[in-house]
C-alpha cells in the first residue's frame, strides 16, 4: 500500500523521463483578479535536459511576472547553511544511536539488502532518520536515471529570477523538512519503498503519459484515489504531505491576488489538483481559474 507514496515522493523527480517539454500540455493555470494575477506551474523537482525548451506559453507568462514564488526558496541568505543545520540536527539521530535502534531486524535486513544491490554505502544512510532516508534513497534513484536537481523546474526558473523578479516562498525549510520526520510507522515505510524504489521507472510510465496528456484525472487516480480507496488509514498521512500544505499555500495564493502585479507560482504538481488542490480550492473561493 505504501507503493504509491513512495511514488508521491519521488513524483516530481521521475515524471519528467524523456518527455519532450516543448510539445507537453503541462499543468498550468492563469487565475485573473481585479488587481492581480496569478499563474501556477506544476513542477518537476528533478529533470534532465530533454525537460527543455518549456513550453513558450510557460515561459512567457513567467517572463511577464514580477515576482516568482516557490515552496521553498534555497537561494535565500543562509539557506544552505540552515538546510545543513536541520538535517544534522533534527534529521539525523545523535551520539551513538542510529537507523538500526530505531527497525525491526526484518526491516534492518531488508535496508542492507536493497543498499547492497543498489549499490550504497550504507554509511550514507545508516544515521538518517526514516522519512529522510526515504528521501535520500528517492533523490539517488532519480540520479540513476539520469535526472538532476541542478535542472528541475524550480531551480530553472530561480536562476531566471536572481536580480530580475522578486522571489516569494510559500513554506519555510523547517516547516518542509518537519513532513519527513514526523512520518509514523518507519518499518512499513522502508518495508515497502524498496520494491516501489526498485519498480518506480516501469510504474512511472503510466504517470508520464498522463502527464504530457494533461491528463489530471489519470494523474489524480495514479498519486491520490488508488491508495486512499485501498486504505482509509493513508489519509492522515496525505493530509500532512498534502492536504493542509494546500490549504496554506492557497492562503498565500489569496493573498497576492489581493494585491497588485503578477505572480508565477511553481509548485509541485501534486499539489496542484484534485478537490483538495490549490485549483479547487481557489475556484470554491470564487476565483476563476482557466487551464493554459
């Protein structure tokens, strides 16, 4: 069941393997106020080069805007510096105790196994705490498959923004990072990432098409539907990677439609539809928001 989380997790990073950016039907919105306007961009948090030229409508739009807002903006003073700090601090485990205190011996093995196999030192790892080890060993598989942080979406664009635009952030880096730590029942996580981690190509597959379709209901049913109908339990945990991350973001959304100028929002894709997506829930706010 945990399948598709893991596939939620690395969504941003997989999704854009050898897709031809330039002829997608990306999800991308315009939303018109009477002062304001704002376009929202899903985003792909790992890419490759085969991700670019965007498509000349995105770009554009982004060029027409004043400010760029982003989840998280690394590029602001000290950001590097207090990402460093957190994951030493808080995503790491202190003195002598490590990943092995904290598993059952099935699921230890099962670790060292898939890191053995893969090819990882688990030094990497063994001092990280489950949802950051999760984490790390997504960001790994998606470098494997020749995709790279350096070009995903957001950072594509905040290089664009450096002395051009302002650049807004819709979360802070301990507010993002907290959702990795606070993941409860770390043995069924790691249990099952290993074979979604292994398989995360071949099932990715059907997500890419849906993508470059513009597919949202595939997409939504891939990300969303099939894991909560198979179970009800998920919920919590979709509400503390998505649900109320949404909500917060919409909030800020708001806010800049109530204000002047225009404002390119990147966020990741997953949060972007649904019912309880940003899109949905700036339409029940009484926005009307157009698909580009």
């Amino acid at each position: 069941m945990f399948k598709k989380i893991i596939l939620s997790f690395v969504l941003y990073a997989i999704f854009s393997f050898q897709v031809i950016a330039s002829e997608d039907r990306a999800l991308f919105w315009r939303v018109d106020s009477g002062a304001a306007t704002v376009y929202l961009f899903g985003s792909i948090h790992f890419a490759n080069d085969s991700f670019y030229p965007l498509r000349a409508e995105i770009e554009r739009a982004f060029d027409a805007s004043e400010n760029l807002v982003v989840e998280v903006d690394m590029n602001s003073p000290g950001a590097t510096a207090r990402f460093q700090h957190l994951m030493q601090s808080e995503g790491s485990y202190s003195g002598n105790e490590t990943l092995k205190d904290h598993l059952s011996k099935k699921t230890y093995e099962q670790l060292q196994n898939y890191l053995n196999e893969s090819g990882i030192s688990p030094s990497m790892v063994e001092r990280q705490k489950p949802g950051i080890v999760v984490l790390t060993l997504a960001a790994i598989q998606a470098q494997q498959a020749g995709l790279k942080p350096e070009q995903g979406i957001d950072v594509h664009f905040m290089e664009k923004a450096k002395n051009h635009k302002k650049i807004l952030a819709l979360e802070t880096m301990d507010e993002q990072l907290r959702i990795f730590l606070d993941i409860e029942d770390a043995d069924l996580l790691l249990q099952d990432s290993f074979y979604a981690l292994e398989t995360v190509e071949e099932e990715m597959d059907t997500m890419i098409s849906a993508w470059k379709q513009g597919d949202e209901k595939a997409i939504q049913k891939l990300l969303f539907d099939d894991i909560l109908n198979e179970n009800a339990a998920m919920i919590s945990l979709y509400e503390q990677l998505y649900f109320q991350r949404n909500i917060k973001m919409t909030e800020s959304i708001k806010s800049y439609l109530k204000q002047k100028g225009r404002y390119f929002v990147v966020v990741g894709a997953g949060h972007l539809i649904g019912d309880k997506g940003i899109v949905q829930q700036l339409q029940n706010a009484g926005y009307h928001v157009v698909r580009q």
